[in-house]
C-alpha cells in the first residue's frame, strides 16, 4: 500500500504550494542557488520526497539531483553525474544502476526513457513515461530549451501523480526564466567589471559625469591624483565638491559647452591639477557621453599625464638657452662644422682668438684655416675620429690675417642629428703660451730629474753624516789641539791649519746631507701638494720596477699647505722607492692619494709624531702599496736611525721621513700587514704663510780673559769625541770627568749631583738618549748648565727640546777655540 499522498487534495492546494516554491525562488539570483533550491522545493513542497529529482544541461549532463539507491535501498545524492543522453544509449562503465534497469524495463515499448527524455526536450511538454514513473520537464528560458528536470519514480513505493506533473511542468518553465535572469545579471556585472578593469589599467585618468555634471564614474588613475578614492565616494557629487576652485564661475564651462553642443574638446589647455602639489601638468579631452537614442546623457573626461613631456621640452628649452649662453660667453673658441669640415657656426671667442668674424669663416672649409704642413695631421686625425677614435686634444698651427700664426689646441666632439646629419664641434683653446711652457718644462724636468736622482743619493749619504760628523770633529779637534801646542813659528802650524779648513768645508758638506734628510733647517712656504705630485709623477714612474702602476688620487680643489717643497718631493720619493723593493719585480701598484679634513684629538692620538699637531683641519698625504707588508714587530722601530728591514732597503730613509714629519709640525700614521701592503699617512697643516723660519744663534766672541776653571762632565759614546773634549777642556784648565753613555752619565750624576758645574752632553747615544739625560739632570738639579753636542741643526735640536731647553748648542764638527767659546758661553748664562 502506498502512504496517503497530499496531492489527491484538490488543485487548489497544489497551485499554493507551486505558489510557496516560485516564491522561494523569486529571491534567490544566482543560477547554482536556484537549482539547489528547485531539487529540494520539489521533494518537500511538491511531494516528491522518495522519487529522483535531476537536473540537466541540453546534453544531459547533470547539473544537480538526488539519484540513485543505496545498498539499503534509500535515496543518496549524485551531484555529477556528467553522462550524456548518447553515453547512458550506449552504456558506460559509470552508467547507475537505475538507467541500466530503465533501460531494461522500456526496451519493450520501442522507445527507451532515455531517448524519450531527449525527445521531449524538443516539444516543451512533460512526458509520463511507464505509469508515472518518470516525468521529463523542459526548462526553457522563453527562446530557447536550456535543460530539463526528470523526476523518477525510484522505489516504486506511489506513482507521480498528473497534479505533480503539472507542478513540476510549471515550476520547470518559471525555473527557466529566473536562470535567463541570473544569467543576464550575471554576464551585465561580468561586462560591468570588464569595463572598469579596463579602465583602471589605463594609465590616464578617465572621470565619468551625467548630464547635471555630477560624478557618475572615475577609473584608478584618477584615484591617485585626487582626494577621494573610490567610485562610491564620488557618485552623485559635484567637483566643487572636492575642490572649491571648481566652484567658481565658469571653472566648469568646457564641460558644459561639450554637453550643450556635442561637439568634443580634443587636447584642451595644459594645466597644474589642482591639489596635486602645483607641480603636474595634464592634457584634457571632453567627450559627450550618448544614449542608446543619440541624446547626450553626460560627458567622459580624458586626462593625460604631460608632466613628462611638459618638463622635457621645459628642459630642452632651458637647455638650449644655456647652450647659447655658453656658446656666447665661453672664454674657449667653439667652432661647428659638418662632416665635410664645412664651417657652419662659430662664437665670438673663436673671432677674437683668430682675428676674424663671423662673415668671413661661414661656409668655409677648416683646412683653409691652417698651415699645410699641418692640413695632413689634421685630415688624419678627423679620418681617426670618424672611425670611432676616442675624443683627445691635437696641437695645430694657425695662420693669421697679419701674417702671424698661434699654436691651438684643439678638442672634438662627433654627435648625428636627425636624418642623419653629422656634426663636429670643435673647442678650441690658445696654446701658444702652453706649448712655450711645456717646452721649458720639459727642460727643467730634465734638470729635475737629474736633481732629484741626486737627492735620493744624498738621502743614503744623509744617514752617514752623522757618523762622518763625528770622525770629522776628532780630525778638526785635534788639529787645533796641535796647534795649541805648537809655537806660533812653526812650519806645521800652516798645514794644521790647512787640516782644520778642510775639515770645516767636509762639515759644511755634511750639514747640507742632514738639511735634506730632514735634519736640517726648513725653508717652508705656501704650496700646493697636488701641484707637488703631478709634477713628479714621471720622475716616480721611471723610479719603479716596470711591471708596477703608479696610481694618483688627488682631491681637487686641495687647499695649500705650508711646506718645504724639496722635503716633501724626496719624503715621497723615498717612500715610492721603498714600495717599489717591497713589491720587487712582481706586479703590484703603488697610490698615492690627496685630501683634505678635520681631525679631532682622538683621531690623532692614531697618529705617530703628532705632539706638534692639535685638532683642526689638514691636509692629507697617503701613499699605499701592495708589497710584502711590514712585521708587527717592525712597526716601532722603522722610524728609527739605522734600523734596516728588507722592506725598507736603507736604514736612513724612514728616519728621514720622520724628521720631515717633525719639521712641518705634522703627524704619520702606518698601517701595515705581512703579504698585505702598507700605508703611510701624512697630515700637514694648510697655512697660507710660511712658518717663521728658526733664527740663528748670535755670534759671541771669545773672552778677553781666560775663564775660571770649572767642572765639566763629558758625556759622548763615541771615545774620539769624549778624549778629544776631554783633551780641549783640560789643556783650558777645567776639570773633566766622562761618560760613555747616558745611563752612566746618570748614574754618575745620581751619586754627585753638585760634582760638576757644567755638561757636554752628546744628543745622539745608545740606551738614554742626550734629551732623556737632560731632563733626569734637570729634574735632579734645575738651572744646571748643559751643553748640546750634535751632528744636526741647532733649529732640528730647539724642535726637539720644546718644554726643555739646552743652556747652549754646539754643532759638530768643531775645533778647541769653538769648543771653549760655547763652554764660556754656557758657564755665562747660567750665572
């Protein structure tokens, strides 16, 4: 027995539920929801809860249903199907088992359920296929079949009754008009985001407004140049509303005009966008937005970004402006021709340098300008240059209307115009004077490199004058003892005296080798370091090994120092020297850079030799190689005299090194690793002046009377000069006692503070040198007389002794009568 179907009820009932689903399906939009909705609205409105409901597509493919039995013999969902009307005629793998039975079950008939389902679709009607058990129901959109829905009795628990087949007929019809619908929206918004992606890939801003001039549309290019960023912000508002210039009077009459006339405003007036910072230019286009019936209903606004192109030709306009102004207030004559070496322009240096105008060299060819002997250099080297060669300065003669000539140089530039057209400019500047110079330059370099060869030779010879000082006062000192000893009659007196002459010019010799070694009295004055450098790069370039490059870096402008020019040029010849037998004879470089800045005292306390120097500002010397690098252990002592590595080569150059420093008041810094190079960096002090150059110690003239006998203490280690001092004092009738060095002297002087009344101190010693002695004697004893003894300056010594001055200086070599001279003097000022 089937159960009681609500359907037997009278039709009234069935056309309120029919009523109830069309509702429920009135408001849904979207085409899955309303298959969703029908499938379900047909098993619970309209009574077909134990059959199979399916949806398909024209060609069967299921859309959406309920099909299909369980092992349990209940209903189970199948959403996809997806087997064609010709697949289930056929038979497939996947096929249910429910077509496989109808297909069984109707074969009888002729005419299979399947088929009739495909048949049915073409006549729009509902068929009842095998005593209700199957209903098929075109869906049908008002123009064409889109689907059908098939409602299958699967249990065979109650047929489909004609009131349900007239539901499911009506409900199909009304299923297939909301889809048309759906659709129809569905492919309007599709359209709708189509144009407005469209529009936002536009690079140029696009406004929308109807026909009241209020805003209907804006794309994202407009967004970015507005205050307000979305479509919505803007609908049915007003520019002025955004913008209060708008709001003026006839700020808008474009648009108004374009919507009265139709007629479009094509690349109206550039203009700043107001609110985009005044810095923005854009091309307008008004265009009259139609409607379907030609009536205009708004206008579309096109705006172009020209900011570009507005500031491009802006540029090229201020371009050609300074070009003029250069080419007419250039101190250099500028000539431009065309390829043939036609004259096309010139400014009015090149008139003034050549003695011309301009009526006289336009249209004329450059090789009429010139000597012949130089028309073929010339036409060679534009035959280079148009083959690609790089631009370079060429030294020509030119002829003069007075029959005079001057020597030119010149420098070219090629650049094509449109269509091809080739141009040469040419600068041009007078080089007579130039060429003068060079050719005396040439000369004096010839001599300065010779100089220069010399001084690298009296740097070595400058580490030898000390010792040769020495030998050279023991000669001097006991030639005058002899003559002390001689009578004033004697044969051997002359010869003496020959000894002690020459052993005064060996002195004065010797004093030359200390001054350039660093040792000696400075000549300083206002110079530039660059101009220093640039000037003996070929000197330093033949100095090196041939496979190492001599690199420069000069800041520039660089302000001028106060130097000694000559130190300066062989403290960096020595260093390149030295970098260059670091390196040996692989390859390497050597740079040598410029510059200029302010250092503080921290950045100074990394510096050597720097207690003459205070924060400010200096010039910068560095010299940086790549060769073998300094041992850690080296660093300290480089700077010493006689101290020799295999970096340095000669023990005497770094120490000279260090008394330039010294001398110009400056700092050095050295920063090294093995295998890593080294570099050395010089700080001098800009000055505008020279420094004020040391004054000489007044001349003092021997006592009339012998002095009174005094205790002197001899301190030297060098036994030559301590016997012959000593010698010299006693034959005076002082009382003299020595020392060997300045630790003995010390000690000498710890024991006996008040044994001697003066001291001849040697500056140079091993262990304590002559200035640590002093100061341990003045710190013992105040005001006591000590007097200096040395091979250098006497101006080297004051810088050396800043704080702590000497009571006198005696510079070797010297004879007896110097020798007392400086003891009285001494004796004198200390009272």
């Amino acid at each position: 027995m089937f159960p009681m179907n609500p359907w037997n009820e009278p039709p009234a009932t069935a056309l309120a539920a029919v009523m109830a689903v069309c509702d429920r399906l009135f408001a849904l939009t979207d085409e899955d929801e309303l298959c969703r909705c029908t499938v379900e609205c047909m098993r619970s409105e309209i009574g077909l809860d134990r059959a199979g409901i399916l949806l398909a597509d024209p060609v069967g493919r299921t859309l959406r249903g309920t099909y299909g039995i369980d092992e349990q013999g209940s209903l189970r969902e199948e959403k996809t199907l997806q087997f064609s009307w010709a697949e289930l005629e056929h038979g497939h793998a996947g096929v249910t088992p429910f077509y496989l039975q109808l297909k069984r079950e109707t074969e009888a008939s002729g005419l299979p359920a399947y088929r009739h389902i495909a048949s049915s679709l073409g006549n729009h009607r509902a068929e009842v296929v095998g005593s209700g058990e199957l209903v098929v129901c075109a869906i049908w959109d008002g123009f064409q079949v889109i689907g059908s829905m098939s409602c299958d009795n699967l249990l065979r628990q109650r047929p489909i009754l004609p009131t349900q087949v007239e539901a499911a007929r009506l409900i199909a019809l009304i299923l297939g008009q909301l889809v048309q619908r759906s659709r129809a929206e569905r492919d309007l918004t599709t359209q709708r985001k189509l144009l407005v992606n469209i529009a936002d890939s536009l690079p140029d801003a696009l406004v929308v407004f109807d026909n009241s001039l209020r805003y209907l549309f804006a794309n994202k290019a407009k967004f970015e140049l507005s205050p307000y960023k979305s479509v919505k912000e803007i609908q049915g508002k007003r520019p002025g509303d955004f913008y209060p210039v708008l709001r003026e009077p006839g700020s808008m009459d474009k648009h108004r005009r374009v919507l009265e006339t139709g007629t479009p405003l094509i690349d109206t007036k550039q203009h700043q966008a107001p609110g985009a910072g005044g810095g923005r230019y854009f091309s307008e286009n008004i265009l009259p937005l139609r409607e379907d019936d030609g009536a205009i209903g708004g206008v579309i606004v096109h705006m172009r970004d020209v900011t570009h192109t507005r500031r491009a030709e802006q540029s090229l306009a201020d371009s050609e402006a300074l070009f003029r102004s250069i080419w007419a207030s250039s101190i250099d004559a500028m000539r431009l021709t065309d390829q043939t070496g036609r004259i096309l322009a010139v400014n009015p240096a090149f008139c003034r340098l050549f003695r011309t105008s301009e009526a006289e060299v336009i249209g004329r060819m450059i090789n009429e300008l010139f000597h012949p002997e130089h028309d073929r250099s010339l036409d060679e080297y534009l035959a280079r240059f148009d083959q690609g060669a790089p631009a370079s300065p060429v030294r020509l003669r030119r002829r003069l209307p007075d029959g005079g000539s001057i020597d030119i140089e010149a420098t070219y530039s090629k650049f094509t115009l449109s269509g091809g057209r080739v141009r040469l400019l040419s600068i041009i500047r007078d080089a007579t004077d130039t060429v003068r110079q060079e050719s005396e330059r040439l000369e004096l370099e010839k001599r300065l490199l010779q100089s220069q060869r010399m001084e690298s030779l009296g740097l070595m010879a400058g580490g030898v004058a000390h010792d040769f000082n020495n030998m050279l006062t023991g000669i001097l000192g006991n030639a005058s003892l002899a003559q002390m000893n001689l009578p004033q009659d004697s044969s051997a007196r002359e010869d003496l005296q020959r000894v002690e002459q020459i052993c005064f010019q060996a002195a004065e010799l010797c004093q030359q080798l200390l001054a350039f070694s660093g040792r000696g009295r400075f000549e300083v004055r206002t110079a530039d370091l660059n101009a220093i450098l640039r000037e003996m790069h070929h000197l330093l370039q033949v100095s090196i090994h041939k496979k190492i490059a001599l690199q420069t870096d000069l800041e520039d402008p660089l302000p001028c120092a106060d130097l000694d020019v000559p130190q300066i040029r062989q403290l960096v010849l020595n260093l390149v020297i030295n970098a260059s037998e670091a390196i040996g004879d692989r390859e390497g470089s050597i740079r040598i850079s410029t510059g200029a800045g302010n250092y503080d005292a921290e950045s100074l306390a990394d510096f050597q030799f720097a207690e003459d120097a205070t924060p400010g500002r200096f010039i910068r010397l560095e010299v940086e190689d790549t060769g073998a690098g300094i041992q850690e252990e080296d660093l300290q002592h480089i700077f010493e005299p006689f101290f020799s590595t295999k970096f340095t080569g000669r023990g005497l150059g770094l120490a000279a090194v260090q008394g330039i420093v010294r001398g110009h008041h400056g700092a050095l810094r050295v920063r090294s690793m093995p295998g890593r190079g080294a570099t050395f960096t010089f700080l001098f002090r800009p000055g505008t002046s020279a420094l004020p150059a040391a004054q000489p110690p007044p001349d003092a003239t021997p006592s009339s009377t012998l002095p009174a006998p005094a205790r002197v203490l001899v301190v030297d280690d060098e036994p030559t000069i301590r016997n012959l001092a000593s010698k010299i004092l006693q034959t005076a009738g002082h009382t003299v006692s020595v020392s060997h060095d300045g630790l003995h002297a010390l000690e000498l002087f710890h024991r006996q503070p008040d044994a001697c009344d003066c001291v001849l101190l040697d500056l140079t010693m091993p262990g304590k040198s002559g200035h640590e002695v002093m100061e341990e004697m003045r710190r013992l004893r105040p005001g006591l007389p000590i007097l200096i003894m040395s091979g250098y300056s006497e101006a080297e010594i004051a810088r050396k002794f800043q704080g702590i001055t000497p009571t006198g200086f005696i510079q070797k070599p010297f004879n007896a009568s110097g020798l007392l001279r400086r003891v009285e003097l001494c004796l004198s000022a200390a009272g």
